[in-house]
C-alpha cells in the first residue's frame, strides 16, 4: 500500500490537516482511507458510527485539489441529502486549514435547477451530489465525466439500496475509462452489484481488527520465534536470508514485508495468487475453466470473490488462480467443484455469459 516518500509526505500532511481540524487522532479506518487513496487504489471500507466516515475521503481530496480546467476531477455520491449537508459540514471545518481550496458544488433534490447550472459552469473539480439530481445534470449534458478521476460512493444506513445502486449502476455507464473508486458501506452491509465498478480494492473492515485475545497469542508465539532463534537457529544461515531480504525487498516495505510473512505463518487471509506453498493439501483441489480474462479487466482477486459469494466459499477453499487474456483457471476445493460448475455455468458476470467447466488436462 505504502510505495514511495512522495506517498509517505501526502499521507503526513492529509493527518496535519486532520489534527488542525481539532481531531484528537486520526481513526485507523481514516489511515487506510488515505493511504488507499495516495497509493491510487480503489477502496472499500465498512464504517462504524466512530471512524470518522467524511474525513475519510474529504482530507486527502483537499491535500490534493488543485484549481482545474475540467470537471469534475472528483464526484461524490449519495442518496441523502442529511448526509450530503454533513459533507458539506465537515468540508468547511477542513476547508479552514487547507489553502487555495475551493468549495465544492453541492447537488441536491428539490432544490431550484438553474443555480446550479451556474455553479457548474465554473468548471468545479469537486461535485457532490444526490444520484437523482446528478442523473438529471448528466441527461441535461450539464456534467461532463471525461476527466473524472475519483468516484466516491457514500451508503448510509437509511439508504433504499436498490435504487441506489441502480443509478450508480447507470451514471457509470457515462464514464468511459477507469476512475479510482472509493465505496464507504455500513458496517451490515454489502457491495452486492456495487462489486462490479471496483478494481482490485484495497479492503477494510471491522472485523479485521485483532481483539485483545489475538493480540495477547500473537504476542506468544512471537515470543517463541524469538526463543527459537537465540536457542537454536544458526546465525549465518540467518544472515544469508537477511541479505537476500535487503537485496530484494525496498527499504520502506520491510517492516511490511515482516508484517506479511508474520500474517501468513499464523493463517492471515491472503490472497489465493499469494498463498504460500503446502499450505493446501494435495488432491484437494479441483481445476475449473472460466471464459474471461484480463480483456474484461478481471484479475485473480476478483475471481476470488465472485466465487466465494456465489457459493458461500470460505477463502481457504479457494486456491491459485491464472488470469490469461481471454479466460482463466481457478483451483477450487474439490466438494465444490461440481456444485460451482452446475450454479455458475450460463450466469452473467460483468456483462457477458460466462462458461464454467472443469478444465481439461494436458493431452485431453
């Protein structure tokens, strides 16, 4: 997530900003907001009442805003207008300690049109706005979405998802390119058709926070490989994988790079494409053939996913996945190979009919 110091210097001003604005700390849901959104990655996030849901995605937005010939650069999306005159709330408590930052244009049902019309026309590079009345700008071609290059979808608990995401659904059909999408969902809920507009998301939730319990037996068998390494490993083999550690691994991700591998050892979910070796059992897996690829823009992690909704799969029921350029293979755990091939076979997925069999073997 974290690649380089230009990443590192906007992450340090978006929490300044956050501390001017009288925040006591910056929530670790609105770290991984930020750190999503300087690393250019889509986002999905689960939010409770205290994570501090608008700062999450208004702070790095006026770190960066600058003043622009087009618009918008960035849209923001939701279905009530309590929640949109909160953001409009908190952008002017940001606004006071970030320079050169113009106020964004806010769109909201049942207010007079024509005013509108003329704020738009000053070529704004933030819009935020109910999807009803975005729709309606867009069919009066009074929004144009070429050079969008942030989409936020803000859900709130009260939200009428069906119609939500049916007009977020439609007014992404006006963008012609991929744009970094943000999607901020209550904690119950779930991306349901939402899923198909993300890319490869970096994904937060609630329930990946370690309870005091898991912290306490983490902190064990820390204890243990520490033990283990003064008692009875051989320092210089030691060294030998220390220096293969600095030659290939960046100076600013090897704290990560030990955090990754401390995660993998106690069974962390990690995704299929990286699970490490032997940690399936041989002959429990079962190779099936899927007819899209990377020219509809799917990657393994999206496979991952759709799989296990569909089927109710648990990720350790999922293994490698190969992504080629007009089809794929996933592994799948044998018990539901068939059924994965009866449910999923003839389905829709990202707008095509899809094909899902077992793949044949090498000489079939």
């Amino acid at each position: 997530m974290f690649y380089n110091v230009s990443h590192q210097v906007s992450l340090k001003k978006t929490v300044e900003l956050l501390v001017k604005s009288g925040c006591s700390s910056v929530t670790p849901f609105q770290y991984t907001a930020f750190s999503a959104f300087f690393s250019r990655r889509d986002f999905v996030a689960k939010y409770s009442a205290d994570d501090g849901k608008n700062f999450a995605f208004l702070a790095p937005l006026l770190v960066t805003d600058r003043e622009s010939s087009t618009s918008p650069e960035t849209l923001i999306l939701t279905d009530s207008v309590a929640e949109l005159e909160r953001i409009r709330t908190d952008f002017q408590t940001l606004k006071k300690y970030a320079a050169g930052v113009k106020d964004p244009v806010f769109l909201r049902d049942e207010e007079p049109i024509k005013p509108e019309i003329k704020h738009l026309a000053k070529k704004p590079a933030i819009i935020v706005g109910t999807t009803n009345r975005i729709i309606d700008h867009l069919r009066r071609n009074n929004i144009e979405l070429q050079n969008l290059k942030y989409l936020v979808l803000d859900i709130t608990e009260n939200q009428n998802r069906n119609f939500f995401d049916k007009d977020v659904l439609f007014i992404a059909t006006k963008i012609y390119h991929h744009v970094r999408t943000a999607v901020f969902l209550p904690h119950d809920h779930i991306l349901d058709s939402l899923e198909n507009i993300v890319k490869r998301p970096i994904v937060s939730s609630q329930e990946r926070k370690m309870t005091n319990l898991n912290e306490e037996s983490i902190k064990r068998k820390i204890d243990d490989f520490i033990s283990i390494i003064k008692e009875s490993e051989d320092p210089i083999l030691l060294k030998s994988y220390q220096k293969l550690i600095k030659k290939n691994v960046p100076f600013h991700l090897r704290g990560y790079f030990s955090a990754f591998l401390l995660k993998s050892i106690l069974g962390g979910s990690t995704p299929s494409r990286s699970s490490a070796p032997g940690t399936i059992a041989p002959g429990t897996m079962q190779t099936l053939f899927i007819n899209i690829g990377k020219t509809r823009r799917v990657y393994p992690n999206d496979l991952s996913r759709f799989f296990q909704k569909s089927l109710e799969l648990t990720p350790d029921k999922i293994g490698p996945i190969k992504v080629l350029a007009n089809y794929s293979f996933i592994d799948i755990n044998k018990d539901a190979a068939e059924d994965a091939v009866a449910k999923l076979d003839g389905t829709t997925y990202r707008g095509k009919k899809i094909t899902v069999n077992f793949a044949r073997k090498k000489g079939e």
